[in-house]
C-alpha cells in the first residue's frame, strides 16, 4: 500500500510539472504573423519615402545644353552688311538686297531674364564661366532647304574640350563662329537673313546627331 501511494505521488508530481510546463508556454507570448494589408502598407511607406528623396536630388543632364542656356541665357547678333534695303512701310522687319554681303557679325551683351524684375541683365563674368553645354564635343548643324524642299547647302562645325563641358561664354563663342561661315548662305526674301538674330536655344537635329540654333525676330 505504501509502495503504491508512492508511485501515484510520483505520478501526480509528474503530471503537475507537465502541467505547470505547458501553463508557463502558454503565458509567453507567440509572435504575431503579419497581416498581408499590414506588409503591403509599411512596402508603400518604404516606396513612398525613397520616391521623396528621388524627387528631391538636383536632375542632371549626362550631356548636352545645360538648362541656364536653354532657358534664361539670350543675347542677339549684330550683323553690318554693305547693302540693307529700306524700310518698308510701318515694318521693323530687316531685309537685305540680292547683292548684300556681311562685313561684320559679332554678339552682342550676354544676358539672363530676371522673373523678380522681369528684365533682362547681364551676366557677370563668374555666371559666364558657368557651364552652358555639357559634353567634350558640341557639333552645330544648319541645313538650307528650297521651297520644295531639296537641300540647297549645309554647314557642320564641330567644337571640342577636355574637361568635359563648355561654358556658356564658350558656347555663345562657338555659335557666332558658326554663324560666320553659315549666315552668308541664308536666304530671306531675296537678300541675306539679318532679321532673324535672337538667340533661343539650341535643339537637336532629325538624327539627334548635331546641334541646331534656334533664332527668333
């Protein structure tokens, strides 16, 4: 009788530490599975901050012209010939005779528009330095076609540089270079094209191979 109340006691101890063993597992907390709602809204967060911070680096341009010179800088080019028509009538357009030639073409002030005073002002010679035209190599093209669209003469000049970009006053530089030898090849209204002298930007060719510049009246 005692060996067996010994056994039950034994038995009973037993079964009350298992016991106590799975009350003490059952009190620790188990981690909670994440929901796929909850996993999808902290990715968005995470995708929603990195888009922040994309949005907010400066945008760059790998190579060709630089953002000031397409959109602020302007300047204008003076133009002598030996023979400008009259003027016709209550029309401030130039016109040149058959016969004119040019005998001087340079640029004029350098100048930015200024949005606070609505103006243009004058690039000071550290704004010149700035860079106007990303790349070693900048190539201008102009290609003169007839009224029925045949291809009457072309000009292509290629500049370069090793440090990997020109500025702005190197630019303007190499524009009125090239203007020199393809302005005498314009033709407008019978003369010369002296009337179509503000610079508005530079825009690539059909063949993204070259440079055109934009000139307005």
């Amino acid at each position: 009788r005692q060996r067996r109340a010994q056994l039950e006691g034994g038995a009973g101890s037993a079964s009350g530490q298992q016991r106590e063993q799975r009350e003490a597992a059952a009190a620790v907390p188990l981690p909670r599975r994440r929901s796929a709602r909850l996993a999808r809204r902290e990715r968005e967060a995470r995708d929603a901050a990195i888009l922040v911070r994309t949005e907010r680096l400066p945008r760059t341009r790998s190579e060709g012209p630089t953002p000031m010179l397409q959109e602020t800088i302007r300047f204008t080019l003076h133009i002598e010939t030996t023979d400008t028509s009259p003027q016709r009538g209550i029309l401030l357009n130039r016109f040149e005779e058959p016969d004119s030639m040019i005998t001087r073409l340079c640029e004029g002030e350098i100048t930015q528009f200024d949005r606070e005073t609505n103006d243009l002002v004058e690039l000071s010679t550290a704004e010149k330095e700035k860079p106007g035209y990303i790349g070693e190599t900048l190539t201008l093209e102009s290609v003169w076609k007839t009224r029925d669209g045949r291809i009457a003469d072309t000009t292509r000049r290629v500049y370069k540089n090793t440090r990997g970009f020109f500025t702005v006053a190197e630019v303007v530089a190499h524009i009125v270079d090239f203007e020199r030898i393809d302005r005498p090849k314009s033709k407008w209204f019978g003369g010369l094209d002296c009337h179509h002298v503000f610079f508005q930007g530079l825009y690539p060719n059909l063949k993204e191979d070259a440079f055109c510049i934009s000139w307005g009246s």
